[in-house]
C-alpha cells in the first residue's frame, strides 16, 4: 500500500522555496493513479494562487538551438537575482510512452545553478507536445517563489498553438534561413509569437540571421493588429545563445511587453480566459477518461466509433449516443 502524502507538509516547504519538495509535487501532479490526482488536486487547493511568475512559452524547430539559448538565457536571468524554472517537454514514444528527459544533460550549467530549477516532462502524445500536467507544474513553480517560468515545448506545428494557453508571452525561435523556409512557418504560429529570435547571429551565419531577421519582420507588419500589442509589437530580432548577445535585449522587450500588457489589465483577462480553456479541456478530459473506465460504456464509446469509421453514423450523431448511455448511467 503506498504512503499517503502529507499535503501540509508538503505546502509549507514548497512555500518555503524547497527545490525537493517542488520536484516531488511535480510527480503528484503527473502521476495517472486515482489516490494521487486526489492529493494532488488537494495540494494545488492548497497552494492557491497567491504568487504570479512571468510565464514565457517558448517554441522553434528542432536543431535551432533552444536549449543553449534556454541555458544562456536562465543564467542571465539568475544573474540578476531571479529564481527560474524550466519546465521542458520531450517528445514521447508513441509505442511505449518512453521519453528521452535529456535536458538537464544539455543545460549542464544552469542545472547546477541554486536559483534554477529544470523539470523535463514526457509529453505523453499530448497534443501539441504539452504535457496535460505542465499548467498544474506551472502553478507549483509560481507557489515555490520562481519569478520566470520557461515551457520549453516540442517544436513548431499547428498544435502548438496550446502553449499560448498557459503563458503569458510567446516566443519563437528561428536558425537563420532563406525565403524558402519562411514560407514553411505555420501563420498560427506567427499570429501568436509576441517575439521572434532568430539565433546563431554569430560567425558565417551572422548576415544571414540579419536577412532572415528582416524577412520575419516584413512578415510580421503584414499580419493584422493584436488588441494586447503595444506600438511595434509582434517584433523579430537577432541572438546569439552561444555569444550571448542580443540576450539581454531581448529580455528587456519581454519586460517591456509584459509590463504595458499589466497596465492595460490585458494580462489579468488573458489569465482568466486561459483558466476558462482549461477548465472546459479538463471536463473533456475526464469525461474521456470515464468513458474509459466504466467497461460498458467503453464498449459503447468503440461500438460508435466503430459506426462513424464505416460511414454509418455520422460523428454528431454518435457523440450525442454516448452521451446519453453516459447519462443513463449516472441515473
């Protein structure tokens, strides 16, 4: 029989700033079984929602460099005295669920660093590479006093539109490219990127990041203005993770962005529409899950689908028939 959770305990030192306590509270959430969503649930009731960290999603094809933009970044950023968490998700396997958790291996330096906190997480095939737990994470860090937090997400692709529906500011990473490779960047992520980095400006490649900087900036200018963006914003600029320059200009446009949108009450009402999403995520969620659980709705849930794959049945139609056995059920 496994141990019960001492959530008092486990609240006060998580208040406390205890980097144990926050990884083992990172694991409740995580966790699948039945008795620790309980816990779990129970802690973050507990937790509330006193303390409010910068959330910065951050996103970019594999190969650009988002680890060693990550680490130089987190080290300037407790340079000047703030706490960061780094919460990174990997890809899972799709056969066994494994994943590969390497980051802490890849950010060797900002792992050692007592002001930093790096919590890789499998995605579990969540869509858009976001592991379903990542905004309870997210909570646990702001609770623990981070003052920045860094969803590290998958790569780019239509669904990773999600990460905007836990952050606060999104940032994508671009490698230096030609015109050709602009074209392949999705519009909804260009629609949701608050600020573009296009890194390795350093070496041979350093004019080329300055055309492909100019390139997303034309871009950019094209797309209709957002309500939540200051005058210049969306903005494209250049960084160097492995030469750390343009780092701390970047961070000081984040700041600046953040700041206006406090002011203008853009950030409390972006908050509160992102924790309607996930409320209404959640229900659909659970109600899968349930669907899952009970053996004969399950079969219920597979006979429809079945009908909806052979054409007989169209999708509304079965929905609205699983729904009903679930409500008969609960009668």
């Amino acid at each position: 029989m496994s141990r019960k959770t001492d959530i008092p305990a486990l609240s006060d030192a998580l208040r406390s700033g205890d980097r144990r306590a926050l990884a083992r509270a990172i694991t409740l959430v995580e966790s699948g079984r039945t008795d620790h969503r309980a816990e779990a649930l129970a802690l973050i009731e507990a937790l509330g929602n006193e303390r409010e960290a910068l959330r910065i999603g951050l996103s970019g094809t594999p190969g650009v460099g988002k680890s060693t933009f990550i680490e130089a970044f987190g080290l300037m950023l407790t340079g000047l005295g703030l706490k960061v968490a780094v919460l990174a998700v990997d890809p899972s396997s799709a056969r066994s669920g494994g994943s590969i958790l390497g980051d802490k291996t890849r950010m060797e330096r900002l792992s050692r660093d007592p002001n930093a906190f790096i919590r890789p997480s499998p995605s579990q095939s969540h869509l858009g590479g976001v592991a379903r737990r990542t905004r309870e994470a997210i909570s646990l860090c702001e609770a623990a006093g981070y003052d920045v937090i860094l969803i590290e997400t998958v790569g780019v692709g239509q669904s990773e539109t999600m990460v905007a529906e836990m952050c606060d500011l999104f940032v994508l990473l671009i490698a230096p490219a030609g015109g050709d490779e602009l074209q392949g960047v999705k519009r909804g992520i260009m629609e949701i990127a608050d600020l573009i980095l296009v890194n390795k400006a350093d070496g041979e490649l350093k004019a080329q990041a300055s055309r492909t900087c100019a390139d997303y900036g034309g871009a950019l200018r094209l797309l209709r203005k957002r309500p939540q963006d200051p005058e210049g914003f969306p903005k494209a600029m250049t960084v160097s993770a492995v030469e750390t320059t343009g780092i701390e200009q970047a961070w000081a446009e984040m700041q600046a962005l953040s700041g206006w949108r406090k002011a203008q009450g853009h950030n409390a009402a972006r908050r509160k529409a992102q924790a309607l999403y996930w409320f209404h995520e959640e229900v659909r969620l659970q109600l899968l899950a349930r669907l899952a659980a009970d053996e004969r709705l399950a079969a219920e849930l597979y006979r429809a689908e079945a009908a909806v794959a052979g054409g007989s049945m169209s999708p509304t139609s079965a929905a609205a028939q699983v729904l009903d056995s679930l409500t008969r059920a609960d009668k």
